[in-house]
C-alpha cells in the first residue's frame, strides 16, 4: 500500500490534485449520503489520504453552487421535455404557451437557464477530470434548447398570426384619389374615341380626393402581443435561432401584406396578364395601385417598420434583414405592375392613369428608400418610376398625334362644335392639374417650336417663356384652331363657315375662360380669339345678308312713282323676302348652341337689317299701296325680329304668308 501511496502522491501538490479529483468525481455523481461513504471507503482502499474527504460523508448535506445550478439546470430541462411530451398530444396541440394551464413565465425561465449553462459551457468547457460527464450536461442541454426552439418557433408564429390586426379599416383610405378619367376603349374608330370623350360622358369624371396624412399611424399587431413576442425573440435570438426567427416572422408578415394587397384590389397578376386586361377593367386596377402604393407605403410599411423596431430593439442587423424580408414580396408585386402598365400599349385615355401612378410612386419612393435597404428593391423601385415617365410622355405624345391627325371628313351638319374640341378641352381641362409631374417629364422640340412659328403663326417668343405643360398646351390649342379651320372648308355655304368657327371657337375660349387653362394660357390668348370670334361674326353677316340688304338699297329707284320705278320697287321687294326666306329655311336648322353667343349673333344681324328695312319700307311704302300691297311688303319690321328669334336653334322651318300682316310658320320636323 505504501509503494500505491508513493505512486499516487508525487508531492503536495500531487496530493491536492488527487483530493481534488476525487472530491469531483463524487460531488459529479451527487450520491447519498450511503453511497457516498460506501465510494469513500472503496476510494481509501487504494489511497488512505482519500478518507480524509470528510465533508462529503459528515456534512451537513448543505449543497454547493455547482451543485445548486445543476439542480436548477435539472428543472428547466423537466420543464421544457414535459412541454415537449405534452404538446405531442392531440389535446394540447393547439395550446398556445400563453394559454393556461401554461405558465409562460415558468417555461422562460427554463430556457433561460438552459441558455445559461450554454454559454458558461462556451466561455469555460469542463476540465479533463469532469470531460466526460460535461459533455453530457452539454449534450442535454442541446437538446433542451432544440426542443425550446421548436416550441418557440410555433410560438412566434401562432401569436403573430393569431394577433395580427386585418386591415378592416382599409375604408378610411378609400377617398385618395386623384382627379382621373375613365374613356372607353381606344380601340374603335378616331369618331368614337371624340366621343367617348364628350361632355356627355361627364360621370367618367372621378373627384379629386385627400392625400394620405404623413401622421397615420395603425397598430398591425395587436399591442397587448407585443411583450410577448419580445419574449421569444429574445430567447431564440440568444440561443442562437436568429435564421429560424427571421423566417417565421418575415413569413407570417408577408402573408399579411399580401392579405392587405388583396383587400386593396391588387391582384397578383404577370406582365403578359396585365397587358391583356380590357381597359375598363384595367382603369379599375390602376386606380386601386394608386391607392394601394400610398397605403402600403405611407401605413402598412412604416407599421411594419415601427414594428420590428419594438420586437427586435438594439439588434440593427437583424430588425433591417427582417424588415426587408418582410417588405420585398408586396413592394415587388406592386412594382411588377407598374412594370406592366409601362411597356403597355399607349392611347390616349391611359394617361391620367398613369400619371396617377407616377405621382404616387414618385411620392412615395423618398419613404421606401429610407425604411428598405435593399438596392435590389430601390433600384427597381426608380427604374419602373422612369418607365412610368416615359409611359406617360409616349401616352401624351400619342394624344397629340391624334388631334393632329384627325381629318375627318364628316361635318357637323348643323354647325354646332365639333367632336373634336370638346374632346381636346377635357382632356387638357384636366391635364391641367397635372402640371407639377408633367413639367418634369415634357419639353418641347425644336421641331415643334419651328411648326408652331411658321406653320401655326404663333409668337416663339411667348411660348418659350412658358412651362413645358404650357408650352404643349399652346402648341396642341394651336393645332386644333388649324384643324378646325380646315374642317370650315367642308362647308359649302361661306356663312355656314363662318358659323362652324364662332361656334368652335367661342366654346375654345369659355372652356379656357372658366378653367385653369386661362391661368396656363393668359388673358391675352383670350382676348385675341375674342377678337376673332367677332371677325367671324362679321363674316358671317357679310356672306348671309350682304344679298338681302342689297334689295334694300335706293340705286335705281329714285323717288319716281312711274311704272318702271314700281316695278323696279316691287322686285326689290320680292327679292329681299326670298332671301330672307330662304335665310330663314336654312338658318333656324343651323345651330348655336351657347345662348349668349346666339343671342348675341341675333342681335348683330337685328341691328344690320331691321333699320335698314324699316328705312327702306318707310320711304317706299306708299309707292305701293292698294289692294296687291301685300304681295310684295310681305313682312313688317316687327315681323322680322320675331323671325330671327328663330334661327340657330337647330330646327328646320321654313315660312308660308297668307295675307299681309299675316304668316305663319311651318316646322319641317312637324
């Protein structure tokens, strides 16, 4: 025994090590108090020093701190496996761990303890001595924290889901708007298409509504959950389970984005898909992406980053990468169809549409590129916002192409406006509020400057002073003054000519006068198309009843009352009641259709003729009196005013006299 103890011992120090080793192995195996003293006495069999370890068979049974924070290790792990057992069983499948008879606070603090003894083991493995029996501990504790993870996982998920707030109050955004049209199809004739624009169609007008307040905030999930998801992100975080937290909480949140997206009337839909839609049905999805991109951008977005700054706190890297995990899938589904709407193929009643959508992507995109980090999704964010650029100048270009190249050969039969006006003043009625992108987007070529000074006789000088929208608007009103003027020429009657112009032309100016065009367009535009509105009143006056008062003029007559002077005086007489029949049969088909220019126009020819016939009639009635009179003085002064009280109401008639004094009318139409 003597020679063991020398082999043992090797000194002091070896005798230290020794106890030490042995004190270590019992303590590891934490035995009774039998056991222990049964172990002690095999131990001094081989080396007496070791009975000395007299603490481990006479103590108090008082435990060390090692031992203390096994035991509580052995706790937590009874209490994460029998969770883990339990919530195998069909009955508590669905029990959330916030749920009684759960206790949450209980079951954190297992993994917590769990968590501890994993980085104590990482900080300071066992010794060489305890190698083995660490390493079970180790390995237990793995498992422990596995099944912790597990739980936690379902967890996050059943609490994000079970807690997210639906967007039923989608509702308080359903007035953003922008001012936009709805037009027919483009894809019937030119003649349609004016028509599809006319006043008529005033219900394809939709209001202008608020814009979202930058100081709408929403809860996305309800607030009570969120300590609660603090709780396990912190666990799975410090555990190690970052990849697993991310995946479960950006997935649980982009299923409800995409929730959102469908309550906002966006489909998921391809670019081939978008580019077959009917444009009735299209118009309708572009207006709800309008409003969609506001929303998800301006609320659901900044919701969402609020958020994972709440859960994820101090842990930048990881609330950044979940945020834009979160974010990508419904920001790439909205930029997919502005993509679409882009590369599709351009008419004219596409643009507000897209300039709508311009608008609210260039707005918000500032927002996006603070709150998402990911270049991928910036950078597709401004190439569909060029797209959509270039869309709406290619659209409007489009527009223009049109009112150039309409010529239709098909009069107005009675005079009135043409389609084509009143297409070409709603339109820029209302791409008149959209002056601030537009500007951005247009110029003018030199092309077109060249045109409008040479072609056009416009003044170069003014329309390079004005803004790009201005400048365009001049240029295409210019354009549309051209074409109406060769529209005249289709009428045969000079008159009639002249009528078709006031008519177009005054509607150009009231349209101007009475909207923001005459703010884009001046007072002074205006006041020259007054100006010729009156040239062509006075053209109008001269090629009608420069005939008609030409009966009433004195050349050959003289004041002789011989029979060659009354028969001259007669034909007179009957020449001027046919012209002004014949004015009459013609005329009241003819139609102006604003009151104040046909009143006014009534009065101009009340003020040519009637004096002169009365004048005319006074000095040579007389000439004429007896029982035939009538035959030839056919209509007092008073007669005629009545009559031109009638013309340009759009009504055939023509009149039929029965004695002097005494007419009628016949309505061709009755």
């Amino acid at each position: 025994m003597t020679t063991t103890t020398t082999s043992l011992g090797g000194g002091a120090g070896g005798d230290d090590r020794v106890l030490a080793t042995a004190q270590q192995i019992v303590k590891s195996l934490r035995a009774a108090k039998e056991d222990r003293e049964d172990m002690l006495l095999i131990f001094s069999t081989f080396d007496n020093r070791l009975s000395g370890i007299s603490d481990l068979i006479n103590g108090d049974d008082s435990k060390s701190s090692e031992e203390e924070e096994l035991d509580r290790f052995e706790v937590a792990e009874k209490i994460i496996l029998s969770d883990a057992s339990l919530s195998g069983e069909p009955s508590r499948q669905s029990t959330s761990l916030f749920n009684p008879p759960n206790n949450p606070a209980e079951y954190f603090s297992a993994v917590d303890e769990i968590i501890h003894w994993m980085e104590q083991f990482s900080i300071a493995p066992p010794s060489s001595a305890a190698a083995r029996t660490g390493q079970i501990i180790v390995d237990r504790a793995e498992n422990a924290i596995q099944l912790a993870m597990s739980r936690l996982e379902d967890e996050l998920r059943h609490v994000l889901i079970c807690n997210t707030i639906p967007l039923d109050t989608v509702s308080r955004y359903g007035s953003i708007r922008r001012v936009s049209l709805s037009f027919g199809s483009h894809d019937g004739t030119i003649d349609d298409t004016l028509e599809s624009f006319s006043e008529a169609g005033s219900n394809r007008f939709h209001e202008r509504g608020a814009s979202l307040g930058d100081d709408l905030f929403v809860d996305l999930v309800r607030p009570e959950a969120v300590q609660d998801l603090r709780e396990i992100i912190d666990r799975m975080v410090r555990s190690g389970y970052e990849r697993e937290c991310l995946q479960v909480y950006s997935s649980v949140r982009r299923d409800a984005l995409d929730e959102c997206l469908v309550i906002l009337g966006v489909e998921r839909l391809s670019i081939e898909e978008v580019q077959k839609v009917e444009w009735k049905s299209l118009d309708e999805k572009m207006k709800n992406w309008v409003q969609a991109v506001k929303v998800v951008v301006g609320v659901l977005l900044s919701g969402e980053k609020r958020l994972c700054d709440s859960l994820f706190g101090d842990l930048d890297d990881l609330k950044e990468i979940c945020f834009n995990e979160t974010a990508k899938g419904c920001v790439m589904q909205l930029l997919n169809f502005g993509e679409a709407i882009a590369i599709c193929k351009r008419s004219p009643e596409k643009l507000f549409r897209i300039l709508d959508m311009y608008e609210a992507l260039r707005d918000a995109l500032p927002d996006l590129q603070v709150m998402v980090s990911d270049e991928f999704v910036i950078g597709e964010a401004n190439g569909v916002l060029n797209g959509l650029g270039e869309a709406a100048k290619g659209t409007f270009a489009e527009f223009e192409n049109c009112i150039r190249n309409e010529t239709s050969k098909k009069p107005v039969i009675t005079g009135d406006v043409h389609p084509l006006p009143r297409y070409v003043m709603n339109y820029l009625k209302l791409l008149v509020d959209y002056g601030d992108p537009m500007d951005s987007l247009l110029e003018i070529s030199e092309e077109d400057l060249y045109r409008f000074k040479n072609d056009l006789g416009g003044d170069g000088s003014r329309l390079e002073a004005m803004s790009p929208l201005g400048q365009r608007i001049l240029l295409l009103m210019s354009e549309l003054e051209y074409n109406l003027e060769e529209k005249s020429r289709l009428y045969e009657d000079s008159a009639m000519q002249q009528v078709f112009l006031m008519n177009n032309l005054y509607y150009l100016v009231r349209k101007v006068k009475d909207s923001d065009l005459g703010k884009v367009l001046g007072d002074d535009w205006i006041r020259k198309r007054r100006g010729q509105i009156r040239q062509y009143a006075t053209g109008y006056l001269r090629a009608s009843w420069s005939k008609a008062l030409s009966c009433l003029k004195d050349e050959g007559i003289g004041g002789s009352s011989n029979n060659a002077a009354k028969m001259a005086l007669k034909e007179r007489f009957k020449s001027f009641n046919a012209c002004f029949e014949e004015i009459y049969r013609v005329q009241t088909a003819w139609k102006v259709p604003d009151d104040q220019l046909r009143e006014e126009l009534r009065i101009s020819i009340s003020e040519k003729v009637i004096p002169a016939y009365r004048s005319f009639m006074g000095r040579f009635k007389s000439q004429l009196e007896g029982r035939h009179a009538g035959k030839y003085i056919k209509y007092t002064p008073e007669d005629l005013e009545i009559y031109l009280l009638d013309l340009f109401e759009g009504s055939p008639a023509v009149l039929h006299h029965i004695r002097r004094k005494s007419t009628y009318l016949v309505n061709i139409h009755g």
